[in-house]
C-alpha cells in the first residue's frame, strides 16, 4: 500500500474537492506557525484553516514546529504535510462518518535539528499568526532555560527567541506584530503565555523596545478548546487503510462536535473568519463561563476517573462510561460534588454535563484511557483540584468521590521507576508506562521508594505529595482532614486494591 502523498492523490484521480483543495493550497503562502504536531491540533485547529482555504476564506497555511525532541515532524513531511482526519458519531440519530483529507500544513520543522529554520520563520512578513498545543505542561517558566540553546528547551523560550529575532529582523516594525492562540487547558492561557514570555525576554536583558513591542504590538488571546480527539484508530488501522486504499500514517479520528472559544477583538473574527465557514467558533469578550464548565466538567471527568478505571482494568472512556461502577462514580462526582461546588446555572450546567456524557459514549470513538494519562499532575491541579477546594470552601466539608480520585493518582505512581524520560510502574493489569514532568515522576519514585509497608508510611507519603507546593502551588496539608481522607483511602488503595475501593461507592 503507498503512502498518502500529494503524487499518489493526483496519479490515482482522488476525490475532486480534496485535489482541488490540495492544489489550490500548494500556492498559499504561510501564515501560520504552529508548535505542536499531535493529533489535537491536527484533528482541530488544521482541520479548521483547512476548511477557511477549502472555501476561500483564509488563504494561508501552517508551519509546525515539533516542540519536544521526539515527535512526527517526520512523517508530516514524508506525506507532504497531508493527513486524512475522520470524523464520527450520531446527528439525529444516524450515523455519521466524515473523510476529509486536511491539506493546510505546508510542512514540519524540528527545531532540534534545524532552528536556524524556525527562525527564518520569524522573517517572513505573511506570518501573522502562532498556534500552540503544548500540554499544561508546556507554558511554564523554567527558571534554567537559555537563551544560548538552540532551541530553547521550553515553548514559552523558543517563542520569546522567535519574537525577539522577528522583532529585530523588523527594525521594531509595530505593524510585524503576532496573533497568538494557545490552546494549551490552562486558566487565561495567552495572559500566562504572555507573562512567561516577558519575564525570559527581561531575564535574558532584552531590550526595553522589544519587551514594549511584545506588550504592545502583539495579541495573546485567551482560548478554549473542546473536541475529543482519540487520535490514530490503531485497532480499525488496518481495516480503514483497506478502505482508503492508501497507508496514512498519521491517520486521525474525532468526534464531530467541535467548539473553540477565544476571547478577543470583534474585528479579528473578520480576519479568521471560523463561524462563516460554519464552524463552532465563538468570539467572546468574557470566555470564563465556557472555560470553567468545560474544564471542571469534561476535562474534570476524565482527569479524576481515567487513572481508576485504567488501574480497574479498563481501556476506554466508552468502556468507563458503560461500566456499572466505574461509570456511575465519574456521574455521580460530577453531578453531587463538581456541579455543586460551582455558583451558577446549575440546570445549564446539568444539561452541559448530560452532553458530556453522551459523548463520552459516543460508540464510534474508541478514546484510549492511557492517552489522557500523559501529564496527570499538572492536569489534576487545573482541571480537578479547583473543584476540591470550591466544594471545600462552599461546604465546610470534602467531596468523597474527587478526594478518592486524588488518592488514585497518587498510588498511580506507586512502584515506578523512572526510565529516561518516562516511569514504567508494575501494575496488577501489567505494566504501565506514565509520560509526566521528569521532576514530577522522580519525585514519586523517591517518595515511594520509602514506602515500608505501614500505615504510618502512607501517612508520610501523603504529608509529602500534599505538601509538594511545586506540584500544588499551594501546601494542601493546610485543608482540614484532607491529609487525613486521602491517607484513608490511599491505604485501602494499598492494602485492599482498586476494586474494594470503588465497590464502597457502588450502589
């Protein structure tokens, strides 16, 4: 089977729209960096500027820079920067399965290899906008990162570089501004984003007109994803590859809702044109509401039950939404203890929620539970320890179900050795491999290293983590009976294992 390239598309005649989208795009120029190349951003924000070309909205295409040192710039590249994203699931009550094959990446650039190329991006006038998709994870500060490296080994690093080399390359030309949407799920993204950047860019002794041309001539919005982006159909890969007729390795599945929310000027929604081309795109000038529910509720949802159910033995989000126990426990902690906790629209909330799950069960979207264990310490400070500390402060009382969930990640790590850039923990279902921050994962090697098989070293255990203000940003030893409640169930966790400890809310 050959594979998908702009030449195999043209000799084998493919479907009309897709070469004739294809062959228009080849002549657009680029108008879009992009850092990050996973399936979210391909299945998501690609998918979308593919759309605004295939209908003559946008004209431009996408520049993806690989952000971390091992990822699939590679094969981009080797395909011609094409893809085929499939989308899937109901609409009044038929099924729906959507081919597209999404041209709006003109091609891949690994800054460990080649960032004098990123950097020559920096020179082109055309590029207007940056994309970014680095985890939670990915915009922090890190206090050691370089100016002298090349690349700098953080995204907020290699975007201050390419600024600030823009900016020079410009003459400080206020006009050779950037808009920048990250879509990373963290509180006010691009005003985090931004802040990093001028606190490298003073720390690194820019000048003053730089750090006033970033403040002033350029735009970090604040932006909201929602999609469920399972990614490569690995077990369907072989039977969708007969269908296609073609190999594709970066083949792409999706659920066919789709929103995007960005907080921003009513005039860039002109210049980015989504909601013309019929795109679920909202340009609001308050995008808290929208953030909080689909934080607190989707991604909340998955964050405190997904390490549970992989360790119960599960293997999907559909398989942890069916199941009796497991399914009912991720409902009942988002009906009786996030949507409480929250001080508004409780029935729209409900409602949000009850689509929530209708999605998850989406039966054509196999959404892999080891998938959204990447980075589980930074995802549950932003998506499920708010609500914690919400219910708390509402109730004078702590959520049983979300305090268990924090319980579970913690015994998650237990057992694991940290192995070059990931932990490999021996698990009753086998072993699993958990992808975090390497100082996150050497930390719960080391604290559970110490484990000695009592109460008293649980209890030590938990002081530790919860008093981890690296991982927190604040000592939850402070909550009252916290430590307590989470030391509890981390020793049922231990000594009676994750069945016995789900079957106490069963029911």
């Amino acid at each position: 089977m050959q594979l998908l390239s702009k030449k195999l598309l043209n000799e084998a005649h493919t479907v009309a729209e897709d070469m004739e989208t294809i062959l228009y795009s080849d002549q657009l120029p680029e108008k879009v960096i992009q850092f990050g190349e996973g399936n979210f951003l391909r299945a998501f924000v690609d998918w979308m500027f593919h759309r605004l070309n295939r209908q003559k909205l946008f004209n431009g295409k996408i520049v993806v820079v690989q952000p971390i040192e091992k990822g699939m710039v590679n094969k981009l590249n080797e395909q011609d920067g094409l893809y085929t994203l499939i989308q899937r699931g109901l609409i009044n009550g038929r099924n729906m399965d959507i081919k597209e094959i999404v041209s709006s990446v003109s091609r891949g650039i690994n800054p460990y290899e080649n960032w004098t190329e990123v950097l020559q991006c920096a020179e082109n006038p055309e590029i207007e906008y940056v994309v970014s998709n680095t985890t939670e994870a990915g915009i922090v500060y890190d206090p050691k990162d370089s100016v002298d490296f090349k690349p700098p080994n953080s995204f907020p690093g290699k975007l201050a570089v390419y600024m600030y080399h823009r900016y020079k390359h410009f003459n400080g030309d206020p006009s050779k501004g950037l808009v920048l949407l990250p879509c990373e799920l963290i509180d006010r993204n691009g005003d985090v984003l931004e802040q990093i950047v001028l606190r490298l860019a003073k720390k690194w002794n820019y000048p003053e007109g730089f750090i006033n041309w970033v403040k002033n001539c350029n735009q970090f919005l604040n932006t909201l994803v929602d999609r469920v982006v399972p990614g490569y159909p690995r077990e369907e890969a072989a039977a969708i590859t007969d269908r296609l007729g073609y190999q594709d390795n970066l083949l792409c599945t999706s659920e066919l809702y789709h929103l995007w929310v960005i907080e921003g000027e009513e005039g860039l929604s002109k210049k980015l044109p989504f909601r013309e081309a019929g795109l679920n795109v909202i340009w609001t000038g308050d995008m808290a509401p929208y953030r909080t529910r689909k934080v607190r509720i989707l991604n909340g949802a998955h964050t405190s039950s997904v390490p549970g159910a992989y360790l119960y033995g599960l293997d999907t989000v559909g398989e942890m939404i069916d199941h009796g126990i497991i399914g009912s426990f991720t409902k009942e902690l988002i009906f009786k203890e996030v949507i409480p906790a929250l001080n508004y629209q409780v029935e729209e909330l409900r409602e949000y929620a009850e689509s929530v799950f209708e999605r998850f069960a989406n039966p054509y979207i196999k959404h892999y539970l080891t998938s959204i264990l990447l980075n589980c310490s930074s995802k549950y400070k932003t998506r499920v320890l708010p609500s914690i500390l919400d219910y708390y402060n509402k109730y004078n009382s702590l959520p049983d179900r979300l305090v268990f969930s924090l319980a579970v990640l913690i015994f998650l790590y237990k057992d694991g050795k940290v192995t070059g850039s990931e932990m490999i923990a021996a698990k009753d279902r086998g072993e699993i491999k958990i992808q975090d921050d390497l100082s996150v994962l050497k930390f719960f090697e080391e604290i559970w290293k110490a484990f000695d098989g009592s109460q008293s070293s649980i209890m030590e255990i938990t002081q530790r983590v919860l008093g981890n203000e690296h991982l927190w940003d604040k000592n939850l030893n402070q909550i009252q009976g916290l430590t307590g409640k989470v030391s509890e169930n981390l020793q049922g966790l231990v000594f009676k294992g994750i069945k016995k400890m789900y079957d106490q809310f069963a029911g």
